[in-house]
C-alpha cells in the first residue's frame, strides 16, 4: 500500500499537482476533536491534493482523473461535441433588462441522457458562486422557456433546496444568515434594490442565484436530462465555467462527451449559442520551446509531451513548427509561455540538467531592506524585543482607539472583509504593537516592543491608489512612563543613522499635540528639515482603550528619509 502511494505522489509530482496527505474522516476527527469523537468514524483513505490555481479541469475526481490517464499515455483526449436537440428546438433562455441591476449575464446547456451513481452525483454539485454560480435542473421536472430576470425581494417566493415550505426572499436571507455554508454568499445581492431570479414558462422559481436553487427541480440519483444554467457578473467567467461543467460530466451521458446546445436570448433582441465548446489552434516553434526551457529535443518529441498535456500537437512544415490544439477544458492556455510551461512540466523538471546562467549578475539587497535590517540588530541590541503584527487591522484600531477620526488616517479599506478585525491596512504600527503588549500582559516589566515594517497610505499620485511607507515604532510599557527611555531610543536611533543633534542638517525634537499622546507629553520629530513622526506618552484613554492599566510611551517616525 505505501509502495502504492509513494508512486502516486511521484505522478501527482510530475503533472504538477502535489499530493498534501493522505489521511481518512477518521483521522481528521481524532485530530481535531480527539479518538472518543472519532469513534464510528469513516476509516476510508482520502486523498488531499494541491490543485494550482489556473487548472480549472482538474478541480473534479473526472477532469483529474482524465487528465492522468491522457498524461500517462493510456488514453487519448476525448473530443468534445455540441449538439442540436433530437427535436430541433433547444431549451431557450431568456434574459430580461432588469438584470443589469444586479447580474447581466447567463448561459446555458443541458446534458441528455445522463446515468448518475451515488459518486458521480456529490461530483457533480458546486459551491463557489462569487462571479459566477451554477444552476443545475431535472430538466424532466419543468419546461421551457425559461426566464432570467431581477424582482424587489418581496415579489419573489419560492421553496428552496431541501426546504419543506415557500419563503420570500427576504425570508430566506433571514434563514440563511445562520447557515454556516449560504451565509458567506448573502453578500453578493443583499443590498441589492432587486434580486435576480429564474423561471420556467410556468413561474415555476429553478433558482435564485447567487443563493439557492428551488427545491422543485433539484436533481437526484434518477435524474436523466440535466438543464444546467450559469449566471455571472462576467460574461467570459460565465462561458469557462460552463465549459467545464459540461465537458467534465458529459462523459455520464449515453452519447459521451456530447453536449446539446441551448439558446441565450439578450434583452436587445440578440441570440447566442452555448455551450461554446471552442477549439482554437496556435502555432510554435520547437527552437523557442527548446530555448526557453533549456533542452534539445526534436519537434515530434516535443509534440508528443505537449500532446501528453491534453494539448493535442502535431509537426506541421520542415521549419520545426508545431501546431498545438487548445480544447475548451484548457481555458489557462492564454499565451505561448503556457505551452512552454506545459512542455516543461511533461518533460519533468527533474530532468533539466543544471547549467551555469549565460549572463553574469551581481545582486544587490535592496537599500530600504538593509537599512531595516541594520536597524533590527541594533535595536534588539538595545534591549528592545521585536514584534510582527498584522498588515490588515480593524478601523477601530488605527483611529477611535488612537483618538483619532477614520477619515483623517487616509487607511485603504478591504472591499467586503471576512472579519471586523481586517477592515482597513495598517496606517500605524503603534495599534498593532499596543495589541501585543495587551497580549502579554503577564509577563514581567517592563515591556519594550519594537516594529519596522510597511504601513499602507492612500495617495492619489499612484497608479495604484496607495503607497507603501517604511516606518519604526517602539513601546516602553511599565508602572512608569519611561518617557526617557523612549527619548533614549530615537538618541541611539539617530547615532546609527549618523545623524547629529542640531536644527540645520541634524535631528530635533518639538512640543506637539496629539491627541494619541497625553496633553503636554508629545514632541514632533524633526530630521534633515522634515517632519519625520512623533514620541511620547500616550493618552489614558488609548492606553484604556487597548485593555492596558500602566503608563506608556511610543515612537514612531518615517525611516525612509534616511536612505
């Protein structure tokens, strides 16, 4: 058995995947929970494997499954087919302007003559619904045409997946608000003025997306034509994504790897055809690909790793030229690089021969990284403990506890953050450092933290929107403020900066009102001309407001002026 699967990581290795455990229900539980919860526990071994990211077809047991076997030469990439329906008239979608208001954009197909097992069937179900979500439908259960369209919440009512009565939608984000699965996705319409939802040409509800799927025409076991729909905020998501779900499964079907078409009417009149299924063709040269990866093999070696890929290649002319077939399971192929890498992967990593670069460089470490390295040594050297905290805080941490207004930080804000504690990037390490002392309240006196590290402030002159900005800070917590051990350490600072006491050239320091500080405590730091940030003790209420109960005071200057 271990000889068994010491092989199959050594497979996984070779396409790219990587093999994280192999582990059982059982084991997880006992972990987790301990051997007494475990008990009764399914012992069946489970493979958990490292899928990247771009390779949407291996996200199943079928694509992955599929993808080995053509990878280990035992079978050859199926070709993937639309058809017309038996009748000549495809189910039709139709999409309403209102849509716009919230999701404009749909596709569909349906899978004829489908055989689901117990296996085939959990495959067959997915989750992520963000930009896109999936629809799937006993399409025996209700008839076309349908309708994609957006009501106010109040208008529509329907029963949901595994529901035994009907709800409003407002009912049902209510419901769902619980649900540790549907809740994270409540988000995406909730605050929306309409909801989308899908009709059959009875007003019969197939779903509200991104949500739920209505429990009339949810598939099972018996399910024999599957009505699949995709509604999307991007149009081009949307069409991977079904591309996917059809050639993945559509091997079930009586007629494998056939897909029958179904027709996508738009609010301006226009018709499409999906699925698209699109095959397309790019040419290479066996030289760039030799050159890029650093080996020599010929062009028919080359198109026969490339072919391994499920990229189906043949040698074309007597110039080395390899046309390469990209099937619609493919969609990561954008650029020839990603053939390269393809060719590469195939031919395995282990076996490209170490060679000595053609081009000599010398590195250099970047000046604001040293500078903060020297800095780290010598303030740890100065008795002061280093700390690394969190990039993402909470608003409330860098402004109300540090008596200061949002608005006035210039913070970047997360777009829908999963926790309250990562809301905004840290525009202050002093936040970040207080938590830390908060944290470890029961050590012994005093506390003396340091940090140096990126804090993130907006600023329109980027093209991103916000600029990163290399700042130290230091705390001295203890029955006593300790204002000059603080003092002490911007002195010491200064000294290995090599910059002299003095209002000139040199560095000084300023009365200031902050209202971080305590009234009276606070002095403005000022370097080369410029001010550079602040020292002193901090106000009661901050240091209330950070759980704390003794004195405190705080540095925190700009370090980049001194490159």
């Amino acid at each position: 058995m271990e000889a068994a699967d010491e092989e199959f990581d050594e497979l996984c290795f070779e396409f790219g995947l990587e093999l994280d455990e192999i582990t059982s229900e059982k084991d997880i539980i006992s972990k987790e929970q301990g051997d007494v919860k475990a008990e009764g526990a399914s012992d069946v071994i489970l493979y958990k494997i490292d899928v990247p990211a771009n390779r949407y077809d291996l996200l199943c047991l079928e694509g992955l499954v599929r993808g080995l076997q053509v990878f280990k030469e035992r079978t050859e990439a199926p070709r993937y087919t639309r058809v017309n329906p038996a009748d000549g008239e495809p189910q039709k979608l139709i999409i309403t302007e209102e849509t716009a208001l919230v999701r404009p954009h749909a596709v569909a197909a349906v899978l004829r003559n489908i055989t689901f097992t117990k296996d085939r069937y959990e495959s067959f179900i997915c989750v992520q619904r963000t930009l896109v979500a999936i629809g799937t439908h006993d399409l025996d259960t209700i008839s076309g045409p349908f309708t994609f369209t957006a009501k106010p919440p109040a208008d529509i009512k329907f029963k949901p997946l595994n529901q035994s009565k009907e709800y409003t939608a407002p009912e049902l984000m209510n419901l769902y608000k619980t649900d540790s699965h549907l809740r994270h996705f409540l988000h995406i319409i909730e605050d929306k003025p309409v909801y989308p939802v899908i009709y059959d040409s009875n007003g019969i509800v197939l779903s509200m997306p991104p949500i739920i799927n209505g429990d009339h025409s949810k598939i099972s076991l018996n399910t024999k034509n599957v009505f699949i729909e995709c509604t999307a905020t991007d149009v081009t998501k949307a069409k991977i994504v079904l591309d996917m779900m059809v050639t993945m499964f559509s091997e079930y079907c009586d007629e494998p790897f056939t897909v029958e078409a179904a027709e996508v009417v738009y609010p301006d009149g226009k018709t499409c055809i999906y699925p698209e299924l699109p095959y397309r063709k790019e040419t290479i040269t066996s030289d760039f690909i030799n050159k890029k990866v650093g080996f020599n093999e010929t062009p028919e070696s080359i198109a026969k790793l490339l072919t391994r890929m499920y990229l189906k290649s043949e040698v074309i002319g007597e110039g080395g030229e390899i046309e390469v077939e990209i099937p619609p399971t493919r969609s990561d192929i954008i650029h020839a690089c990603d053939i390269v890498e393809d060719a590469a992967m195939a031919y395995g990593f282990n076996n490209l021969k170490r060679t000595i670069p053609r081009t000599y460089t010398i590195a250099n470490q970047f000046p604001l990284n040293k500078l903060t390295e020297l800095l780290r040594q010598d303030l740890a050297a100065a008795g002061f403990t280093e700390a690394l905290t969190f990039a993402l805080c909470s608003q409330e941490d860098i402004a109300e506890k540090l008596n200061k207004d949002i608005s006035s930080t210039k913070a970047a804000h997360i777009a829908n953050p999963k926790t309250a504690e990562f809301q905004v990037a840290r525009t202050t390490l002093l936040a970040g450092l207080l938590k830390t002392v908060a944290a470890n309240r029961k050590m012994p006196l005093p506390l003396k933290l340091f940090e140096i590290s990126d804090v993130v402030i907006k600023d329109v002159t980027r093209d991103v929107g916000a600029r990163n900005n290399r700042r130290l800070c230091a705390v001295y917590y203890n029955k006593s403020p300790g204002f000059e051990v603080i003092h002490g350490l911007l002195d010491r600072t200064m000294q290995l900066l090599d910059v002299k006491p003095g209002r000139e050239k040199g560095y000084y320091i300023q009365a200031a009102e902050d209202s971080t500080f305590f009234p009276g405590r606070c002095a403005e730091v000022f370097a080369h001309g410029q001010s550079i940030g602040r020292l002193g003790v901090l106000h009661p209420d901050v240091i209330n407001k950070f759980e704390l109960t003794m004195p405190c005071s705080a540095l925190d200057i700009d370090i980049e002026p001194f490159l």
